[in-house]
C-alpha cells in the first residue's frame, strides 16, 4: 500500500504562526537574512538574565544522516518512529526548517558555527578525496559552549573534520567505532553517571544512520509494516520501492536507538535539567532529494524539548528557520553570549512566546560539483517561492524519475535528463509543491525572478561568496597542483 505524504501528523495542540512575504529595503534584507544578527556582549549578558533556566541547561544533541523529515511526525505515515514522534509530541517541532547545504559536511559545519558555508570554508565534503575544511579561526559550538563552562563529550560521528574531534572543542571522545550500538552505550553509560552540579554537559550522539551502507540498505530487511510511502518525485518501480522499504527499516532502527538514550535520560538524575535536540543534516539519500537544492534535498527535521520550560506541549513552530540559525538559537536559550560573527538569527523569542514575528524572511543554500552531479548552484526561498541559480552546464532531470537509487548513491547511474539546463529556475512552491514547473521564463513573474535574484546577490556578497569572482577552485585542485609544480620546468 502506498500512503500519502499528506499534511504533516499534528502532535501539537499550539503552532506559532509562519511569515509573511514583505519587501524590504537593503538595509531590512540584510537584517533578515541573518548577517550582522549576532548580539553585543553587552546584550547577551542582559539575555543570560533571561535564560530559559535559572541556571544553564544540559543538553544532549542527537544527530542523524540522510533523514529528511522522513519521520512519522512529519507526516510520513508508513515510517515507524514511535520515539522521535513521542518526542515531538512532547516537545516543539519546526515545521519549515531547512539546510543550507545538501551533502553532510557543509550543513553541519554551517550548523556548528552559526556561520554560512562560503564564510566558514568548509563547503564541500570533509573526507577524502575533497578535503574541504574550516577556515583558521572558525569557532565550533563544543568549543563556544567548553568556554561558557560547559563539558564537552562527542559520542560517535561529528563529520565536519579530519582530525581529532578534540580540536572542535570536545574534552571528552567516547566511541571509537563509531558503530550505533556503541553510541548508545556510551551514552547510556554517561547520562548513568550524569549528576546535578553547578557544571552543565554538552553530549552529542551523532549516528552513521541512516546513511546507506556502501550505497545501499541490503542490510536491513524490507519494512512494509505500515506500507510505503513513495515520494512524487519518484516512480512505483519495484526496485524504488523495495529500497524505500528497506529505508524504512533503517529509520527503524535508528528511532529504536534514539528511543534508549532517551530511556537512559528519563532515568537519569538530570532529566528534568536536560534540554534534548534531534535533527539532521540534509534530504534522503534518493535522487530527486539529497546532493540538490531541491526542497527534498533541504527540508529536514529539528525537534527539541525540555521539561518544565517553552520547550514543552507539542508546539510546532512553522516560520521559516535556517540551519544556520540553530547555533543562535541555542545559545541563546542556554544564556551563552553569541559571538559577534554569527550569520544565522536566534529563533528563542518564538520559542518563548515573546514575539510572534518572524526571525527571518528568506532561507538561502549552497551547492558546489561533487562527482557526477554537475550541480554548482545558490538559491534563495521564501514562503512561497523558490528562486535557483545554476553555475556550470548541464541538463534539466526528468521529475518523476525511475533511477536505482542504490545505483545513483554509487555514482552508476544518473536520472535521465534533457534539455539545456537554464541559468535560472522558479518555483511556486504553493501550486507546485514538488518542483515540477519552472516558471522562471513566465512574464507574470519576471518581478519575483528580479526581487530574488537582486536578494540572492545581495546574500552571496554578504557571506563573501568566491563565485562572485569567479569558480572555485577545490581543495583537491590545489593539492594536486601542488604535487604538479615539483615538475614545472
């Protein structure tokens, strides 16, 4: 049985309204993309005084690959995630929160910082053979928060460096495996042992899952309990189909993990201290979704709660937010001054019924080639529009397409396409949700083509984006043609 993604399950008894589109002055836009957003130290302190808590919160920071909004919470009903669904239920979900990058590396960088991918340097995959990386100085948010005094631990995957995770700012490293049943161990044994103290912890679980394993989930047996939710943007085929159902499984699995932290945390003498996070990196690993600026590539899950506090009473707050937001946001709930480099733009007012305005207008994101997927691009989106811009050739994909995902993961086959790839696209994600309809070349919405565009550049120049001058050259060109001059003549 196939199930519609209908409107997204409603746990929520309150939502905060969304935005509305309005025109703004440069100045405005500026303000509300999230630049030059970040508070004085002068006025963090005012807004520690404000805190959620009397005192800071712990908080445990669960994290997964390549899961969208693929949750029962989000309206997938033929996904099991009883755990994640609880959560959101009790909790506060956003609806209409989005990455700014579709590959992992880049949105969790940018997630960490608070800082846009062009800003931070660290654009593309972290992991050979790209080696993107954060430019010097960048602060992550283990670090921020081990200078506010809190303790650091990572527990399984971080994906935003090569190195030793140490360097991002965490004092603790659990897991060496990095395998998820490790991860729960570790960190049931760490809340175990948690305690009230005048020290809060910050613990991050980062979970492989539901990343496919060496393109696939052959791994898992087909979860057709609740049948099979087929995206539109892909076919019935049998072969989409059973991938989808084994896909099922793994998000399963994954929410069964998450389900014995959270056990661990209702046991532990800090339950009731502990703020509680889970989320994503980007889209699911199908075409049409992952590695594109599609709103299936960029739309992902974000829920949090804490007893006791704002955070609590299945609110689900449906303004735009950006995954650059998240470090603000953060922050500022647990009273840590933001640093004054931040891009991204606080959502705690909302959060705690100060205000019901939007933090933000418009959400941006970033995509560079990787592999085969010629794709360099930017794009802009605002309640109802989508505006993308393209930066080398290519061809239009065919919507819906039958492509092996599996096939597509391990770069053997691309969705078939056609036509010459525009400079431009639009999107009216009101009447077409899906992104089936270009309408950048229709006269009736030349201004909206003109207004985004105008906003895009005006962002690219902001977050000092090297398009703006010209490609860009990777990391991988640099070390090559620094291997090459040891031959220059």
């Amino acid at each position: 049985m196939t199930h519609s993604p209908a409107r997204a399950a409603e746990p929520a008894r309150e939502r905060i309204d969304g935005m509305h589109d309005v025109p703004l002055t440069r100045r405005e836009f500026v303000a509300a993309a999230g630049a030059g957003a970040a508070m004085t130290l002068a006025e963090t302190a005012a807004a520690g005084k404000e805190s959620l808590m009397a005192k800071r919160p712990n908080i445990l920071m669960i994290t997964s690959h390549d899961l969208g909004r693929h949750l029962g919470c989000y309206g997938v009903e033929s996904v099991n995630s009883p755990n994640l669904d609880r959560l959101a239920a009790r909790g506060v979900r956003f609806e209409n929160y989005f990455a700014t990058a579709a590959v992992c590396s880049p949105s969790r960088a940018c997630m960490m910082t608070g800082r846009y991918p062009q800003s931070n340097g660290l654009m593309g995959l972290t992991h050979a053979p790209w080696w993107w990386k954060y430019n010097d100085g960048e602060r992550h948010l283990a670090a921020i928060l081990a200078d506010a005094g809190y303790g650091t631990t990572l527990v399984g995957l971080q994906h935003v460096t090569q190195g030793d995770p140490r360097r991002l700012g965490y004092q603790n490293v659990l897991s060496k495996q990095q395998k998820a049943e490790e991860s729960v161990e570790a960190a049931r044994r760490f809340l175990a042992k948690a305690k009230r103290s005048a020290r809060p912890f910050f613990l991050k679980v980062g979970f492989f899952e539901v990343h496919r394993a060496g393109g696939d989930y052959r791994h898992r047996e087909p979860d057709t309990s609740k049948g099979v939710f087929i995206p539109p943007y892909l076919k019935d085929t049998p072969e989409i189909r059973d991938d989808l159902a084994r896909f099922q499984a793994d998000i399963r699995a994954l929410d069964a993990h998450v389900g014995e932290i959270l056990k661990a945390l209702q046991a532990s003498d800090v339950a009731g201290d502990t703020l509680v996070i889970f989320t994503v990196d980007h889209g699911i690993a199908y075409p049409g979704a992952k590695w594109s600026l599609r709103e299936s590539g960029l739309r992902i899950a974000l829920i949090m709660h804490q007893p006791g506090t704002a955070l609590e009473g299945g609110k689900v707050v449906t303004h735009l937010a950006s995954n650059v937001d998240f470090l603000p946001t953060l922050l500022d709930l647990a009273g840590v001054p933001i640093p004054k480099n931040v891009q991204g733009v606080s959502f705690k007012d909302v959060l705690t019924g100060k205000t019901d305005e939007p933090p933000r207008r418009y959400v941006f994101a970033q995509r560079i080639s990787h592999a085969l997927r010629d794709d360099t691009s930017r794009s802009i989106r605002t309640e109802r529009f989508k505006l993308v811009r393209y930066f080398e050739p290519g061809r239009c994909v065919v919507y819906p397409t039958d492509a092996v995902p599996g096939r597509v993961s391990r770069h053997t086959e691309r969705p078939t396409r056609r036509g010459t790839r525009p400079f431009v696209q639009l999107f009216d994600l009101k009447e077409d949700p899906n992104e089936f309809n270009d309408i950048a070349d229709d006269p009736k919405h030349a201004d909206v083509v003109k207004d985004l565009s105008q906003r895009l550049w005006a962002w690219m120049a902001d977050v000092g984006d090297p398009l703006l001058e010209g490609p860009k050259a990777t990391p991988y060109y640099a070390a090559a043609m620094e291997d090459f001059r040891k031959f220059a003549p």
